[in-house]
C-alpha cells in the first residue's frame, strides 16, 4: 500500500520518467527531466500525502490519517 501511494504520488509529477520505492531502505529512486520539475517539488509531493523525506515533513495531521501499516518512527 505504501509503496502504490509513494510512487504513484511521484509519478504524478509532470517530468517524472519512473520511481522505484525501496521498502527495506526507505529510500526512492526518481528520475526526471530537469526541465519540467526538480527535486524540491517530488518531495513537497511525496510529503503531502504523508511521507517525509530528507527536506520536508509531512503534516501531522496527514501522517496520522496513513493506513496502519504505512506509520513509520519519525524524527
């Protein structure tokens, strides 16, 4: 479940080509074109539906409504 959101979040984004989610390493692989979009906005993206990532936070009250299983330790 997680994985469907976070990647289909970022393949939302205009100029992103593909994203693969590593749910071992938490981690994200995204390529773009630099032209249409930049990192900042995917992980402004990814974070409003409640992930955070290395530069923003979600919002709480975002991150509390995530199914169950998508809750994460956050710092």
């Amino acid at each position: 479940l997680c994985n469907k959101v976070i990647v289909t979040t970022a393949k939302s984004i205009d100029g992103v080509l593909s994203a693969k989610w590593n749910s071992e390493t938490k981690m994200m692989v995204v390529k773009y074109k630099s032209d249409l979009t930049y990192i900042d906005e995917i992980q402004k993206k990814i974070a409003s539906v409640g992930y955070d990532t290395e530069k923003y936070k979600a919002d709480d009250e975002v991150y509390e409504n995530l199914h169950y299983c998508c809750k994460y330790d956050r710092n």
